[in-house]
C-alpha cells in the first residue's frame, strides 16, 4: 500500500493523501459493494468516499476496542461444565461466564462478549446476506457466527429489516 501527500486544499487548511490498494478479488467485491453504499448515501463518489471510508474505519477500531483481545475457544465436549482453565502449566486462567452450544459445537464466552455478538453484529445488521454479518464481525469470533449461520440460529427479519438470533436454535449454559 502506497500513500503520497497532496497539497492543502482551500481554506479549511486539510491537506489530502492518496492511497493505493492491491486487493484480492474477494476484496474487490467488498470495496465495490462500500462504494455502491456511498453512491446511494450521497449520489457521488468523489469527494466523499475518503470520508466515508474513514468513518467506517473508526467505528472498525472502536468495536475492535470494547471486544476482548482473547480469542474465544470452542469446548472439547469432555470440558462442558468447566468455566475456569485450572491446569497449573496455563499461563493465566481465564474465567468465562458461559457456553453456547450451537450445531453440535460449544463456545466459551465472557458475558460482555455474547451482548456484543448479540446487539452490535448480529442485531446491527440489516443485509439479508449473511456474508454481511461475517464481514463487520471480529475475527475471534467467526466460528461462532459460522456455526450459527449453518444451524440456522441467525434469521433475517423482514418486518424489522434486521439480523435477529434464533434463540430455539442454540443452548446458553450460564455459569457465575
């Protein structure tokens, strides 16, 4: 990735950068879809696209911030009822407060970690496509919304125009 300063511009003293990109396909088709948003929101691309994209890069890191740097860990079906880690060799025992088990698979999750999944990704996505859901999450936490997406545990509400959670679809074993 390249970035070159430009001159300032006008009286507001801002001066401009611009920046290049090599993406993959696959990021290509993100970029694009980022850029449809933009035309719908303001009718242009020019002049507003660098804002936008720098609002959506904040409100990335900001969210990256309140979520927990522990990546979430899948249960071994042995380890059920265990919420701390006691083994004496681990580097520091991590206490989580519960268990999801969906599709046949258990993840342990601190509570604050559930609400986020729960009220940030899911609930704040209003895309019918799940790939929308998968992009605007963290990745500590894509098995769990993979697996919530094959079983079903995530819909999409017509009524409402939003991502809701199937709350039949998965098991929540609370620990304190």
């Amino acid at each position: 990735m390249g970035a070159q300063e430009g001159k300032l511009l006008g009286r507001k003293g801002k001066s401009t950068v611009k920046v290049s990109l090599n993406l993959t396909e696959a990021d290509y088709k993100v970029f694009q879809q980022f850029q449809t948003y933009v035309i719908k929101k303001h009718g242009k691309l020019r002049g507003v696209i660098g804002h936008e994209l720098a609002k959506a890069l904040k409100q990335y890191l900001k969210r990256n911030q309140k979520s927990p740097q522990t990546p979430q860990q899948e249960v071994p079906e042995a380890k059920e009822k265990t919420s701390t880690s006691t083994e004496p060799n681990s580097p520091k025992a991590i206490s989580y407060d519960l268990v999801i088990e969906v599709g046949g698979k258990r993840f342990r999750l601190k509570e604050h970690e559930w609400r986020f999944i729960k009220e940030d990704i899911v609930e704040k996505t209003t895309s019918p496509n799940a790939m929308g859901l998968l992009l605007k999450s963290p990745k500590i936490f894509l098995p769990l919304l993979q697996a919530m997406i094959r079983a079903n545990a995530i819909c999409y509400d017509t009524r409402e125009g939003r991502c809701k959670i199937n709350e039949n679809a998965i098991k929540i074993i609370h620990f304190k």
